[in-house]
C-alpha cells in the first residue's frame, strides 16, 4: 500500500522522510516522492553527501548516531522451559506419563511398600528424555547463535568514504553511503542508483519473482536489500535504508520459525502410535477376558478385587508395549551426532540433517575460492603475434611500447575489479586485494608490473560523461569499453572468451604493434595455442580493439 506522506525540499532529514521513499510494493510512488525532492541528487544535498567522494569519518559519526547500524533484528531465542514444555507434548511421552501415572496409582493401591517403582521409573525416563531434548536444542541455538555471529563478521561490502573505496563490514554502513556494487553482490542495504549505470537485480528473496529487474538511475532506481545483483558494471548507490527501516530488515522482524520433526522422529511417532493401538486392543482383550473369567471359572466371587486385578493386567500391558527407553535412546543418539559433527567443522541446524549429511560420501565442491586461494596471476601470453611466457612479459622491456600501451588501456579501462590496499581497520595491506572479478585482477597486476597505473591510465582516456564500460555478459561471453577520442574517433575494447572473441577478428597486431592481416594460417596458429594452454587447465581469454573515424560510423 502506498503511503501519503507529502515530502517537500526544505524537510529537514530524518527518518520519516526515508521510510517515506521506501514504501514497499509502491515502486512508482517512491519515484515520485524522490523526484520531489530533485531527485537523488537533492536527496544527496539533504544528507551532504559528495556522490563523487562518500562521506566523510566525522559525517560517518554523526550519520551512525542520527539513524543507527545495519543491523537486521534476530530471532528472540527460545527459553529452556519452552523448549522443556515442547518436548513433553511428544506422543511416546505423554502415553508414557499417563502410563506412569495409572501405573503408580494402583501400584500404591495394591503395594503400599514397593508399588511405587514401576511408575516412579517410568516419570524418571520421561524426565531424562525431555530434559536431554530440551537441552540439545537450546545448545544448538547458541551455537548457530556463535557460528551466526563469526560469519556475519567476515562479511565485507564496498563503500565510497573520502574519496577512497573500502571494505567494511555491512553493519559499519550507515545512511548516506555511497555503495559500490559489481555482478555477484548481495545488496547490503536498500539504496537508490546515483550514476548512470544500468544493472539487472534479482530480487526473488523478497518477492519470489524469479527473474531479473533491470534497474537504472532514470527508471527503477531502488536497490533492496538481501537482493543480488547478477549483471552490472561499477554501480554507485546512496544508501537510504538500514537494518529495520530496510526492506529485508521489516520482514526479517517478522519472521517466526517453526522446528519440525526429522523423518526418524515422525516414523517413531508413527510407530508409538501402532504399539499403542495394539497394546490398547490387547489390554482391552484380556480385561474383557478377565472380567468374563471371574464367573466362568471362579463363580462370580471376589468381583470387585477381579475387576481390580484385570484392570492392573490391563495397564501393565499397556506400560509394557511402550517402550520407554526408545525415545531416550533416538535422542542421545542424534545428540551425539550432532556434537561429532560440529567437531569435523559440518554444522547442524537442523537434526534431520543428522540422517542425511551423516551418511554423505561424496560432497561435490566449487573449485574456485573453495578449494583454490581465489587468486589469479597471468603467466603465459600471445601479444601481437609474438608468445611470450611469464619471465619473458614480466617487466614488459622485451614489448614494443605501442602494443603495451594497448593492452594497458583495454585493461585498464575495460573492467569492474578494482584493488583496495587498506584491511577493515584502515592499516595497509600487504598486498592489494582484488575485489570483483579475479581474471581482471590479474591483468591488473601484469600492467602494473610492467609501470602503468591502472586508475590514473583509464583517467586519462576514459571519460565518464560520454564513454561507457558494459560489464561481461555470458549471453556474448565478452566485455565492451567505448571510448570517445578527442580527435571525433571511438575505440571499441574487446575482452573475452577466447573462442568467441576470435571469431569476429579479422586484424591482428604484429610485434610492432602494427595491424595486419590474420590469415586462415595466422587464426590456426593461434587457436592451435589456445587449445595447448586450455589444456594446462589455464584460463584463456582474447584482448581485441577496432577504431572508427567517427561516432557515426
């Protein structure tokens, strides 16, 4: 439902006004509230925020106490005594108090002295089973409360402060931050776009749509919360909503999990509740039996101590086909699995995971960032016609300086990754890290070796005003830069899958950096190496360029 909050430009920040631009499910009323106010970059002066820059430490301070952390709310816990009163309610254990109770009654009826043990053990096997269970689920909560905490401590987002990008915890971002997203992102926060990027969004985790939302500055320009971002460029993003007041936070507050029972604790409740049918219909039958008995063979003397005796028969049947020890014995048993588990690193929420992780054999695993350090190093190369292997291109001397140039630009400027030289606690690093896309990590690195500067080579050529960078798409298997030359001419950068990348060649850079011809035995040669590298399980990609005189052509 939409709201009718009027906002108005002179509105001093708070945070009516932001929930006022974050109605759910009211995408086109949230557009015309912000339009109200100028837009996005209205709302940036409202909070004096640079779009180019972030915020600054002290704005950072004041923001933070203003509006608060990006902190989702938790699931309260549940109590000892509920989890206890939860376990008690279990079929086999109600059969079995009101067995023990029947039990114990006429035990003390008919044995004053030592009728009271068969029910007393009894309500002791009921005492064990529902404290032993209400015991394990409460560990339980707190551990994952533990492993909760530990993850959502190595979580990292990318945000614009002074001027530089930095990794920070989600629940560092506050109010007024600039996001920088790239494809493969989980939106940390609800945010507007604030550049003129164009992303695809996936917002299922939220409104169960499967398919991707193209988000723009000039169009859907609200990012939510807990939502991925499949395909984008760098995207900046004015962060407007955190921890409760986001989208994400207002139904994480409502969430309520249910436990459910494992399949082993369903088919023994199944199971109690045949032996208990059976058991009735067998006490029923020896009590009738009985009773009938106390005429048929004893002529109808003593009835009231024979109905009394077919009646303890009776019971006795019943306590006997439950079996009391069995709900105990599943509940040690899942217990300890639990525990031997935790103990190989493999974390349980849920016990019905002990009956099925427990007997996994084969676990299949993503290689990359799994298995393998997530970092790449380009270490063999077929520049302008010429097969360089990693000593040889190390410093670039044995390059001719025009094909460096080139391959510096294309990768400087065609690409989302970028390095960060700082750790969450601003102390540097001792090397940089790349963040998004590991392949162009690497080129980075290489271009760097060899004396250039990424940022300061794509300031020079890039223009953010009227050249673009389209992100790879694995619908074409290729990256795009387009570049404006002062001279009227564009240059189009290639980056690629090799195969596909190939294909729309037709020149090729010789030694010089002079194009030429690719020739039918040119294009084999290098398809044959391809294929060689690919073999040595390397990652293979093509660099290419085309120039036009004009925009026009």
């Amino acid at each position: 439902m939409a709201s009718n909050t009027q906002i108005k430009p002179d509105d001093m920040l708070n945070q009516p006004l932001l929930d006022a631009l974050n109605v759910e499910q009211a995408k086109d009323e949230n557009k015309k509230k912000l339009m109200s106010i100028n837009g996005v970059e209205g709302l940036s002066k409202l909070i004096g925020v640079s779009i180019q820059t972030g915020l600054t430490d002290a704005q950072v301070v004041t923001l933070r106490g203003k509006f608060g952390i990006n902190q989702f709310p938790e699931s309260p816990m549940e109590s000892f005594l509920s989890l206890l009163f939860k376990a008690l309610t279990d079929t086999t254990l109600l059969i079995l108090i009101a067995a023990a109770t029947v039990s114990l009654i006429i035990g003390l009826i008919e044995d004053p002295a030592e009728g009271w043990l068969e029910g007393t053990a009894i309500f002791i096997a009921v005492f064990l089973v529902s404290n032993i269970a209400a015991f394990n689920d409460y560990s339980k909560q707190l551990q994952f409360r533990a492993l909760e905490a530990s993850s959502q401590k190595d979580e990292r987002a990318s945000v614009l402060r002074d001027g530089a990008i930095h990794r920070i915890n989600p629940k560092e971002i506050v109010v007024g931050d600039i996001l920088i997203l790239q494809a493969g992102d989980m939106i940390p926060a609800d945010a507007i776009i604030c550049d003129d990027s164009t992303v695809l969004a996936n917002e299922s985790s939220l409104t169960g749509e499967p398919d991707d939302l193209k988000k723009s500055k000039d169009k859907d320009c609200f990012l939510l919360s807990s939502c991925l971002i499949t395909e984008a460029e760098e995207c900046r993003a004015l962060v407007i909503g955190i921890g409760t007041h986001s989208q994400w936070g207002k139904i994480k507050a409502n969430l309520v999990s249910e436990a459910v029972n494992t399949p082993l604790q369903d088919k023994l409740e199944d199971m109690t509740q045949t032996i208990g049918y059976i058991g009735m219909v067998a006490s029923f039958g020896t009590f009738v039996a009985l009773v009938v008995s106390i005429w048929a063979r004893h002529g109808g003397k003593d009835v009231a101590q024979g109905i009394v005796n077919a009646f303890i028969v009776a019971v006795t049947i019943v306590v006997v086909a439950i079996p009391e020890g069995l709900p105990l014995a599943v509940v040690i048993s899942l217990a300890y699995s639990t525990k031997k588990m935790y103990q190989d690193q493999c974390f349980i929420r849920v016990l019905a995971a002990c009956e099925t992780m427990g007997n996994a054999t084969n676990i299949c695993s993503d290689k990359t960032g799994t298995l393998t350090e997530n970092k790449m190093t380009v270490v063999e190369g077929l520049f302008a016609d010429t097969v360089y292997t990693q000593e040889q291109f190390g410093d670039g001397s044995t390059m001719a300086h025009e094909v460096k140039v080139l391959i510096a630009e294309q990768v400087a400027v065609n690409r989302t990754a970028y390095f960060v030289h700082t750790d969450q606690d601003g102390k540097p690093l001792p090397k940089p890290q790349c963040i998004g896309n590991k392949t162009e990590g690497a080129l980075m690195t290489m271009i760097q070796q060899w004396g250039f500067n990424h940022d300061e080579v794509k300031n020079k050529v890039y223009d953010q005003k009227k050249d673009k960078v389209f992100a790879f798409n694995s619908g074409k298997k290729r990256s795009t830069a387009v570049l404006h030359n002062a001279n009227g001419s564009v240059r189009i950068y290639c980056k690629g899958a090799s195969e596909w990348v190939l294909k729309d060649c037709t020149m090729l850079l010789d030694r010089f950096g002079n194009p030429t011809l690719l020739t039918e035995e040119k294009r084999a040669f290098i398809e044959k190496h391809i294929g060689a590298m690919a073999s040595r399980a390397l990652r293979t990609l093509v660099l290419a360029h085309k120039d036009f005189h004009s925009a026009n052509e």
